[in-house]
C-alpha cells in the first residue's frame, strides 16, 4: 500500500498516510442521532469529517482517539458535498518504527516551502557577512544558535501570515534580505548622515526583530496558542528581553564590548517595529535603522497577506471578497477569470 | 540683610535670596542695543529680565554667569509692565558655607508640598503593611530602598503633572492610597472571584508604577529632559526593567521565592497601567488588578492637572481658556469670579 | 413534590418550579417537520428547549402559553446535547395563592446578590451623613424616596454590565463608596482649591449619576428594552431631567433654597459622568467633583464587566476570547487553568 | 460735521463717529515708554490703535475711558502701517440725545445685513402658514414672541458663524426654508411612510433647533461669552429645556393639547441636530424629521463659512490659506485674481 | 391561466409568471438526500425554494436551468415556514414572443417606483432650463444623452440606496432638484459673493454627480458587481473621465467654447461631492457649488436609507435594530406599533 | 572680485554673488521709523535682511527692486544676531552677458545634490533595462521624454520631503531602484502566483507614480505654489490624465498595443500610492504591484524627512524636538553630542 499526503490522494484512492487528529467534537443530528466529527491534516491538507455512532469505529473515536496524537491511517478518500472525507479501513498511533517510513510529527503541519534548516543556514552566513560590527555579530549568532530548535519550527503569527512551521525564518530572511538592500542603498545616497547610517545595526535588527515570538506563541500539534507571558507582555517586549539577556549574559564571558549606544539602538528597533501604538509598538521608529527595517518588514506581512488571500478567495467577478485579513478587496484581474 | 524666597518679597523690598540661574540667551533690540535676558529661580517662583549693556552686571553676566549655577544674590524686587525683575546689588556663587544658613540646591526647584522623606517613609510603611506575600513585599521594599536617592528627587512628569522634586512620590502615595482602597472594597464586592483579587498584587503594582521615570527622566538644575532610554524606549519597559533586575538579583540570595506568576502579573501591570496604545501602553489592562491601579493613577493626573488649571488661568468668564494640557474648558464658577 | 429553582436540580430530577416563559418560536425541521422553541427561566438560570409537534404539550403550547407569562411546572430535568431541557409534567400559569409557597414574579428575574431594600437603605443612610448641604441632602433623599419601587428593580444597564434585579442600586452604591473616598482623600490633599472640593456635590451626584436609567430602561419580564425617550433622548438628559424636576417641585413648598450654582454643576455632573462624546456625554467632566465621579463609575463598570468575562468564558489556554463587552483578552492565569 | 461710520470715512477725513471701546490695554515699549492700546469699533469695522503717554488723551484714557462704554468721538481717519487709526480731536461718553442723531448702542456692534424685526416677522409668518398642527404652531409662535428681545439681538455663535447681532435670526430663517422646501420634497417622493413625514415637526424643529443659543450665549458690548449654564450643560439641552418649560407652561392654561409623541420627537430633533457626538449631539438624528433639520442646517453653517473665508482671505494664488475655520483650502479661482 | 407577478399570487392560487432565475445550488441534507435550492424573482419579489431529488423538475433543473435565464413559470404559490414557495407545473425559457404578454427582462429586476424614461426627460429639461452657460448645458445635454441606455437602468448603488432600475436616475432627479433650490436661495442671500454663486454649475454638477456609476456598476440579471475599473479606480474618478471625454470630444466640433475654469470646477465637483476621503473623495467640497452638491447627495442617499430601515425592520419596541446600513437605531415611533 | 555663492562666504568678506529676490516687505519699527525687509537667496543659502529708510538703497529698493527677479549682487557679508545680512555695494539686475559668469537662474533655487540631467538618464536606462512589455516601456519612455524640461526642474513637494530643483527625480530614482529590487524578490519568493508578479508594471509605476506633480506644481523664482488643478483635483488624478493622454495618443499612431489591463492597472498603481484615504488615495492598493510601489514610495519619502529632521533640528538633549514634519521626536544618539 503505497504512503501518501493528503494532497496526493485522488478520489476513491486507498493508500496509507501519517495524519495528526487536530479535533474531536461529540455532537448530536436534529433527530438526536450522536456522532463524533474529527479533523485529521498533515502538511498538505486538513479534512474534517464525522464518525457515525453505527460506525465500526465509533468505539475507538470515543474512547480512543486523541487530538494532538499522530496515527498511520489507511484510508479511502472521497469528495464529497461537505468536501473531502477519509473512509477510514486501519487505524493505529504512530510508533518510532514509522520514522523508517518517513514520518515525523513536525511534517503533519503546515510547512514553509523552504527548508527550515537551510534558511537558518543562509540567515547565520548574512549575520556575518553583512554585520560588520563584531560584538553586535557575536551577539547575533549567539542568539540564533541558542535559538535554533524554536527558530527551526516557530510560525511568524498565529493567523495573518506565515503561519506555518518555519513561518518564523522564512518571514525574518525575507525582511532581512530587503533591510540590508535599503540600507545599502540609503547609506549610498545619504553619505553625509552623522552618525553615519548604521548597515551592521539595520542586519543586526532585521535578524532579530520578531525574534520574540519564540517566547510569545506556543506552538503545539493541535493549534498555535499564546503563551501567558505572550499575552500579558508580547514579543515586542519579550523580544527585546531575550537580546538584553543575550548581551549581558555574554559581556562578561566573552571579552568583547558591545557598546552600549549599539544596544540601546538595538533594542529600540524590536519595540519600534511595528511603528503604530495600536499595533503595540510603544514607541515609532525614531532613528533611520529602524524606520527602514518597520517598512520592510511591514511590506514583507502585507504582501505574504495579498498572495494567500489572491490564492485562496473564490469570490466571483474581478474582485476578491473584503473578509480578509486585509479588511479591503484585492484584484485578482482579467487573468485570473480564464 | 534678611535671607528670603522670591514670593516672600514685596515689591520694592531688598534682601538676600539663594537662587538658581536657569538661562542668559544674549539678543539685541531692535535698535541695535545688546543685551543679556537673564533667568533665576527658587523653589518659589522664577524672575526673568534684562541685563542691559550698560549696567554694572553686564561684563560678569556675559563671562561668569552659568546657567545652571547657584547664586546668592542681593537685590531689590521690582514689579514692572514685564512682569517681576530683579535690580541686582550684590551677587557671587554660593559655597559650602551658605548650608549654615539653610541653602540646598535641591530647593531652588520646585517642590512637592509634602516632605519627600516623610512621603517615601509612609509608602514603606504601606508596603510593609498591605503586601501579604512576603516575597512581593520584599521585592517591593527592596526596591523602594535601593532607589531612595532617586525617589526623593524625581518629578512625575516633565510637564503634564506632579513636574516638581517629590512630584514622583506625592503622585505614587496618592495613587497607591486610592488603589489599596479600591482593591479592598472590590475584593470585598467579589469574594466568588477565581484566582480572587490579589490585594498584595495591587499594592506593590500602585507602589512601583512609575518607578520607570527614574530612568527615563534626567533631572537638573536647569531642566528636566529625557534620558536616551527614555527616548527610545520609554519608562512603562524601563520601569518593568527595574522589577525584573531587582526579582533576578534577590532570587538567589535572599531565600524567598517569587512566584513566576506574581512576577509576570506585576510586570504586566506596569506596562499597561497606561492602558491606551496612544498613551504607550502595548497591552490594556488584563487583570483586575491592573484595571484598578490604572484607574487611580489616571484619575490621580487628572485631577492634579485640573487643580493646577484652576490655580493659573486667567481666562475672563466662567470657564477657564482651553489651551491646557486637558485640552478642555474646566469650570471656575460664581464663586471664583468673587 | 419540592418546589426547587433550576439551579438546584440535579439532571433526572423531578420537583415543581415557579417559571418564567421568555420565548416561543414556531419553526420547522429540514423535514418539515415543525415544533416550538420556548424558553423559560428563574432567577438562577435559563432553559430553552422543544416542544415536538406530537408532544403531549403542543397544542397548549401553541394556543395557551405566552412569553411575559409566569407558570407552576412540575418538570424532570435533563441535561442533553443541546444543553439543559424540561420534560414537563404537568404546568399552569400562577396565581394569587403561589404566593404562599414563595412565589414572587421578579424572583424569576436574574437577581442582584444584594438585597435591594438593604441597598437602598445604605444609599439613604450615606445621602444623610455625607451631604453636608442640607438642601442637596434633602433633594436626594427625596428623589431616593420617590422613585422608591423602581430603584428596587432597575438594572444598571441592559446587557453590559449589573444587567439584573437590583443592579442600578448594585451599581450605585459601590460607586458612591468610591467617590466618597476619593472625594475625601482629594480635598485633604489640596486644601487650597478655591472654591473648595465639594464633598457634598460629589456624594449627591454619585448617587444620581444613572438614575435617569429609570426613564430610559422599560424592564419587562419577556426583556429590558429603551423606552421612547430613552431612545430619543437618553438616560444622561433624562436624569438631569428628574433632577431639575425634583428641585422645581421642592423649592417653594419646603422653606430651603437649593443655590442655582450646586444644581448647575450637579445637572452638569450627571450630564458629563460619561466623559467622552461617543459614549453620549454632550460636555466632558468640567469640574472636579463631575472627574471624581466619572472615574469611579467607569471603573466599577468596566471592572464587573472583567468579572463577569472571567467567569462565563470557556476559551482554553491562559486568556480569554477577546469577543466580549470589552473587545480585548482577559488574564485568566495560571491558577484558573488547574 | 458730518456723522459717518467707520467704514464710510476716507484717509484724512474728519468727522463725528458714535463707537464702542472693545478694549484698553496699558503697555511699555521696550525702551520703557508707557502707552494704552485702545480699540474702539462700530457696526460697520474696528480700529485698534495706541494713546502715547504725552498725548493730550492720556490721562483720560487712563482715568476715565472704560471698554464697553459708547463714545461720541470727533477724529481725523488716518491709514498707517499698522492699519487704521484715529486721531482724536473731541470725546465724550454718549447721552440719551445721542438717539436723535441716530446712536442705539447696538448698532455699534457687527450686524446682519438683514432687519432682525423684519427676519422674526418672516420666521412668525412662516410658523403661522407651515405649521399644520395647531398645539405644534401655538407652541413655537408663543417661544418667538417670548424671547423677541433676545432674539432680535443674539448671533448664532460666538467665532464660527453668523456671529453678529441678528445672527441667529439670520441663520434660523435661511435654515427653517430649506428644511420646509426639503420636506415638502420628501413627503411627496415617500408618500408610503409611516407615520408619514411631519411637515409641521420639521418646520417647528427647524425654526427652534438653535433656540438654546439664548441660554447658552452671554452677548455684552465687549464681546460674547458662554454662560455658565452654556458652558457646563450647552445650547441642546438648554434649547430642550426651553421647549419643554414652554409646553408645560402653556398646557394646562390654553386648552390646546400637544402630543407627548410630537413633543418628544422635537426634544429629539433640538438635541440631535448636530449629528456627531464630537459636536456636542448625545444622540444622532434617529427620524427623518431631524435629518432634514440637520442637514439644512449643517449646509447653512457651512456655507457661510465659506463665504466669509472667500471675502476675507488675502493668501495668494488660487486658494486660500487653509487655516480657517473650516481647516481646508477654498478655491478662490481664476476670476478672483483679476 | 392569469399572467401575474411574485406580489399578486395569494397563497395556493396558480398562475403564469415570467421570472428571472437568480441562483441554483446543489445541496445535500444531513441525512445524505441531495437537492438543489433555487432561486427566482421578478420586479416585486424574490422566492428561494429547494428542488429535490425525487421531484419531477429534478433532472431538467440540474441539467438545464441557468441563473441568469429568464423562465416562464407555471406554478402554485405556498406560504411555508421556510418563507414563499412555488410548485411548478410548467416551466420553459422565455422567447421573443412573450413579450406580446408584456414580458421584458428589465421588469423582472427591483424597479423605481418612477418611469425612467419620464425621468430622464424630466432632467432633460431641468438642464435646459437651469443651465444658463450653453456650453455647460450643451454638454450636459449630449451625456444624458448619449448615456441614455445605461441611464435607463443602472442603480444608485450595489446595496446602501436606490439599489434598483433607475435608481441612478430617482436618486440624480433627486438630488438635482434640492440642489437647484439651494443654489438659487443662496445665490439670493449671498449677492456679493465674487465670483458669483454659479447656479448652472450646481446643475450641471448634481445632475453628473454620480455618473460614473455607469463604468463602476456591472448590472446583470444575476446581481450586480463592480466592474474592474469600478473595483481599481471607482466612480468619482470614472465620471470626471466621462466629463473630460465628452468636453474634449465636443469641443473641436461643435463650434462652442466650454471656458476651462468651467470644466476644472465640475470635475472638481464630481471628485469631491462624497466629502470625506474615507468615503472615497481625494477632495473635500472647495467651491461654494461642490459644497451644496455633496449635502444635497448626502442627504438624499441618508434619507431613502431611513426610508428603507423603517419600511423592513421587524425589532420589536419603539425603534430598529441598529444592524442597518445607517448603523444606528432608528425610531419608528407609537404610531408604528399600533 | 571673486564670484561666490553664499555659502562660500566669510564674515566680513566682500564679493560678487548672483541672487534671486525672494522678498519684500515694507515696515515700520514701533517708532514709526519705515524700513524694507528684504530676502535673496542663491542655490546654497537665503539672507534676510533690513534697508533703512535712510540707507543708500533704499529708494531703488522701494522703486526697482522686484521679488522673482535675479540680480548681481556686490556686498559684504556679515554675521549678525538675526542670522547673516548683506551690506550692498553694487546691484543690478542679470542680463544675458551673466550667462559667461555662470548664471543661471535654476541654480538660484535650492538644489538637488545629483545632476537632473543625468537621474533623467538613469532613469530611462532603468525603463529600458527593466521593462520587458514593450508598449508599456515605448509609454514610459515617451512621457519621461515629453516631459523632460518640467521633469528636471520639479521638486517632489512643496514643503516635506526632496522640496528642490530635481528633487521629483531624485525621489522617483530611489523608489524606483528600491520598487525593482522588492519586485524582483517578491517574484522568485512566490513564482505560484497568479497572475504573475508583473515586474514591468512595477517599474513602470514606480517611474510615474508621482508624475501629476509636473501639474499640481507651479514651481516659480518666488516659490512653489498649487496650479489650480492642483488644489482642485491633485497630482494622483492629474498623473493618471497624463497617463492615460499618453496612451491615447500613442496607440493609434504607433503600431503597439498597450493592453487595456496593464493600463487599469498602472492608472490604479498611481491613484493608489499614497494607500490611505486620508492622503488623498481614493483607493488602497490592490494589486501586489501596488502595494511595492506604496511601500517603496512611503519609505523614501519618511527617510528623507528623517535626514533633513536630523540634519536640521538644534534641540538640546538626545532627541529632536517633535515640532517637524514627521511630528515625533527623532534620536540623534550620543554620536551628535559630541
């Protein structure tokens, strides 16, 4: 029986996949017969379907079954007026074993495109390429090597955009990317800036700018949630802690001095960037690093916005519908109503 | 010769007055003639005037007069069409000797009419007394304690309320006074609440409010500005900085233990005593504790700003102008206009 | 048979219940096939259920019963699926006798926790001892006196907060509480005010700053809803209304004289107490006493919403939904979560 | 010699002016030389101008002249740099046979181009023919005849419009014929409302909706104040204060009987007419009967704002300057710059 | 058989209707039964009803049956639970020769009240008759007419007001007719205005205010949407185009001279006439004529708005739900509720 | 004598300059002594400055001297307390010969730091490297080409941001280099989209986003003000005319073939870029292309504010005062206080 993910299954096709359950509701119909609608995904797809109270299964669901656990299902797939369901033949928790098979519980949830390794990978080569300073890029490295394991799976928001494991680095090299480009660009044309425009400071707070959402959001199998401390504080606040913590856990071990101007910079940049107080940034961009890294990370969450609302909308006529995380219409075109 | 403040004098009287020089800018009338405005306060009232060209003052004005500076001056109090002057007879900078005849410079700012000493003692003993948890009530003490130099000078504000040495402490008393309060009813009104109101919670969070103005504030002789953390960052970070150092740095020592969950609410609480985001608060209130200190800080500036417009306008009519920092007409009524 | 609120019955038991009817919907199935939607409720809970078309009770039910009505139902209590429900057994509207077993028609209402005669006493016994103007003094308590029956049902409001039985007095009384210590608290810290903080001002205008809910609310069984006027004009202007009435009615028969500047500013306090136009103030607090008020309503309010939030959400993780009267998370915390 | 205005004398001409002092300032010049600013003013302009300390005038200008006293004054005009002046040959307060030559004190002050007796006999016919409702129509005539003398005089703000004697007149009768011209429209396109549109409710609506500026407005020589009553409560609820005092006065003695319903939607329509809570309405207009009303007025203000910054701007180019009360450039236009 | 429309039928009575089908969706019940829910409408009403499975039009509807088509129906009208329904007996597309039985597809839309043709006559000679410059009417003129087929049923608006056939035209005549009145009053009132009030732009201005709607608005039998230049640019912008197309068009040929200043305040006039920039102006009103304009517009768009709102809601109690386009309560009144 | 600029210029040193007039002024001192206040500027600097009744020049200056005209200047420069003046020698107005000298007036006006005529070629270099479709880039080019004597000359504003010659394109370069680098990176991250990120549309836009600004200007010696289509319609309608004039103009004559789609898209690109309604875009951005452009667009602008705020702002402490067009303050960092 061949192993595949849910976007590979056709209709009325049997094969074997590795699925997370990510719901259980017992609910009743209107002529009072009960039933259990589940939601199983992996990375490509989630269905969501009921459990009839006749069903063979319906004993294992009740008693069984548990949200946030993985399984090996085989399963027929079908498509159905309440769009696609599993029929399921074979149930049973995944084992260690299955790791052979190619399973792994990170891979049942969504998934940048890009490799999460990769990207942390080319993230560390700009940290040292492009921050020239070398307190300010020992810092950096440091706090994304501390930080990989979460780096490594951490989505960039628990809805608007990026959402996704690796959501976090993908969303960070994207903005850091296009800071180092204006910086360079506006160190160039601004020559005469005293103090001069700081490219090392612009790198340095692309790379760590949400960085703080490692300590804001809670990432589990069954749904991203805010951690209390997320909550109560933020990863504008949160992020700027784990750098103060980062700098002075170093200073005295490492024999090198980061000046305290560069610091202070730097930590305005992480409470700055999202520029509006009701976006939660207690204080707007007040120097030219961090008025560049607010726009480019800015543009970086609306346009990734745009994208999935241009790919997912099925609104008629050349417009998408305003129920979007935007709260306006997008264009889709005349190319699009081919 | 009688040593007295700027308000105790009549017009035309002579007498000797400590006093800080609070500015000299050097302009020239229209005519061409040069001059020197010159600015000197008490803790009582500030006197601004010319020192003309040609008047016995004018070359020590110009190379030994600093802003900034204290004098001990003699001279004559005029009231002119410009307001209060002073016609200088004697004047030198003061030296450790005047302390024998009651000068400090801390007195030649505006003052709180409350004894800082007294205001910062009566809040220990409000710690001591309202704060159950006894690591709460360390940490508070603690702090109060290692802070005492800073907490006797700073004002609450530049500009807004309470912009006088002690105004920091006559604000938190008031504050933490109408908080206790309040917390005792409300936990009275609502004993079925789950966690119940945490009334140690409220009187360390009224007590430690502001604490963040220590940092964020750079008070001298010659004005009061903003530190660059101040700036950049802001005294609501600052201040939940404060509390962090001081819980990490007792931890260890001291033997008690701090509950995380204490420790995160406090923090909460004083990054959201603001409560709007365009008041620099990243989160609103959460908890029904910072609810309730958030109230009596801002009905605490409120009124202190209101008694102060009704103190200094001088609109004609009924209500006072609305050029104020409430931006507001506030009522003088019948018997004002008396 | 026990005759039992529905709060004290266990799922399967069987007593007798004095009820409200609060609804009757005729609907249909998918089927077609139709039913009845009623709702009946007491004092401590609401049960809303079907009545099936080939139901003992239909035809009654279509022809007889009728929401706003009160009934003695003997039922067996269910807990299903779709919440708590009837089976009843027998059931008949109430009557003059039912008196004797306890039945009172706004028992079935939800209730303060206060016994409202007691709270009104407390309201009156503050109005004399803290109203130092004898003719406010005798103002209040004369406007306390007569409109005596319907203080004691009012709600504060009709959905947002003390939205039952007693809770304008609820309301009222705590925050009279908090204005007369504020009150107290400010006049002793600025003696100097001119004219005075006044204290009597402040106790009158606290305990009438909503009693134009009275003629704004119409409080029926079947629901609260605004009367002409209340939708018209509105609580604010209608209580002004009440007060200006009152001191019209009095002044020439009962020998005091009422100074035309404290009805202006207690006109004006009830006017403002809401502060802000988009919450239906025409002026904002202009006078100290109109701040001091304001600020103990708004808290009280927005702090029994917060209660209220925090014990009827059921959202997981560490905050609540932000979909509530207060648009934003509430802290629940660690301690809710065990 | 001849008796002119102000604004029909030409530079260098003599003549004998009846004027108003707006104000009396004593100054110093910066060289120390005393001087009164004085501002004496007509119906017509004011002039603004200095009495040195050698001038013949001085020491009755210090002693005897005061600001809101009427003056029969002799002067050459003269134009300077500083704008109009007077040179004053003779002067003496006004005396009652001033009147035979023409003086009444209020044609000193800035008046409407129109005979305020002439616009209230207008308003009194109109209410006689448009208003159906006999209760409705003997309500507003008796309020015009009541507050004749006020009404002849009062503006209809204090800066932003119509703010000269007769103003309110002015602005009433414009408004009150687009209301009934709009209203009469409306009836005949929505026969099918109902209630039906009330003709009668929006003439009597329109012509008392701004009734309150009597209460509101204090009018003296020297310029015009808010009351204390316009001040803390404002011109909608005194203006519904007004209606409501007048329609109980009337109800028992004349026989007629107003609807509560027709009273109460002209309470609303009074309170409402400013639409927007930040301009003072604390409830939008919630019939068609008070939009009509809002909207005529809310053009008639509007429009004369524009016409006054268009004959009063002297910003070059093709627009005006945009500070102005309506905060936003007017196009002035190719014709203008011929 | 009785050719009748939606709104005649009484409930079981059987007739001929022409009807345009409006939405078909294939459905399925819970219990696993398909069936497609139809929608048909004609100028009067809309029925939405479900075909199922097992009935004898199932096959023709899924197979055959096109939204947007226009039938001929056969059928018994039911009144059900689930709103109006209807039995078909006989169904067929429409043909050519229906229309000897007065069938037109424009007539199975919602319908103004008003003839358009009659309409657009009457604003035909409004525009010879008000618009003096006869280049201005000229022009006028040749878009009236040379839009006359779009004029003849495009709506006002897609939802908000006059959503209907010539809506565009009843709401143009409209607003058309107040401006004229206010234009010719104020012109009156304010003679000195220089330039003067331009009483044929205020014309000419209301009547192509809202032509734009023409290239925004996509009407079709299925609904109407925006069209792509409608969704990217809208109507303001696309109505000044249609203007300057036209000018320029006519200009060479026609041997009369539109003065430029004329055109550039009639586009001004159309950009600007909705005010605010968040209801799409990039200008506000900054001629006297845009000002009377937008109020004319605005007004009328509000009123039929509250019109509508009053004629459909069903909130019990004196005023409407406040879930409308207004977002307010509206206040229907004593008489409503009889 | 040497030929300087003003900014070359040493106390006390004597020159020729050529100046433009930007002022005159005629005043009286309080002492009735008459005098003109007059200003001149060169490319680098602007001088204000007295001519004294009795001062050699001033006949000529009241007589001849003309603001807007350019005049050779020979004077001493001196440093004074109102800034520096101009002790004239010699004057007159510049004639042809001057041009030998290096006259001209442009250089007169403040001026970009990049040659115009070499951003003009870069410009289109980028055109033709970087727009693939070929009649959009032949559009581009032509209208760069059309334009290019206002292009040169343009500032990018009148007061904010690039307000100098060649300041339009030297803000047009840089958002252009930025919007291409954003597309070519938003193109490779999402290549799914559909349709395709369009990178000649977005370099496209980004050229002629803010080319309505060669209407919206009328940019003379004596400063920049609004042409009346300017103010009454604004420079995002009028460069979308433009845009659309060139393509009506082309299309027939050239034999390419723009398609109708690129063209909606691009005119929404220009209308578009400023994003919020509040300055002045009747609509958001709706396409991804748009939405770079804004971004690019936005940036630029708020550096360049954040620069000149820097370079410019004298507050003492570590941050600029908030007086500036970007109405915050702005770090300057311990770096400037040295």
């Amino acid at each position: 029986m061949p192993i595949l993910t849910l976007s590979e299954m056709a209709a009325g096709q049997e094969a074997d996949l590795f699925l997370l359950m990510t719901s259980k509701e017992q609910l009743t119909t209107r002529e009072g017969k009960p039933y259990f609608r589940v939601g199983f995904r992996d990375g490509t797809r989630e269905v969501v379907f009921p459990i009839w109270d006749n069903a063979p299964w319906a004993v294992d669901c009740r008693d069984k079954w548990t949200p946030g656990a993985f399984y090996k299902v085989r399963a027929v797939y079908r498509e159905t007026n309440y769009g696609p369901q599993l029929d399921i033949r074979k149930i049973r928790e995944t084992c260690a074993a299955d790791a052979a098979d190619g399973f792994c519980p990170t891979l049942c949830l969504p998934q940048s495109r890009f490799d999460p390794r990769q990207m942390l990978d080319d993230l560390l080569g700009i940290a040292r390429q492009e921050i020239a300073d070398p307190a300010v890029r020992a810092l950096v490295e440091g706090m994304l090597t501390e930080n990989r394991e979460a780096l490594l799976r951490v989505p960039a928001a628990r809805h608007n955009h990026h959402a996704f494991v690796g959501g976090l680095l993908e969303h960070t090299l994207s903005v850091t990317r296009s800071a180092i480009y204006l910086a360079g660009k506006y160190a160039e044309y601004y020559p005469e800036m005293r103090p001069p425009l700081d490219r090392s400071l612009v790198a340095a707070g692309a790379i760590l700018h949400d960085i703080g959402k490692i300590r804001e959001l809670d990432q589990r199998p069954e749904g991203t949630t805010y951690t209390a401390a997320g909550a109560l504080v933020g990863h504008l606040l949160l992020g700027r802690d784990m750098l103060r913590e980062a700098a002075a856990r170093r200073a005295p071990t490492e024999g090198w001095s980061l000046a305290p101007e560069a610091l202070l910079r730097l930590e305005h940049l992480i409470i700055a960037h999202q520029r509006l107080p009701e976006w939660g940034s207690p204080k707007p961009p007040m120097t030219p690093e961090a008025l560049i890294v607010h726009y480019a990370d800015d543009l970086d969450a609306k346009f990734s916005m745009m994208v999935a609302i241009l790919a997912s909308d099925t609104n008629p006529g050349p417009v998408t519908s305003k129920k979007n995380v935007l709260m306006q219409h997008v264009y889709r075109g005349e190319v699009a109503t081919e």
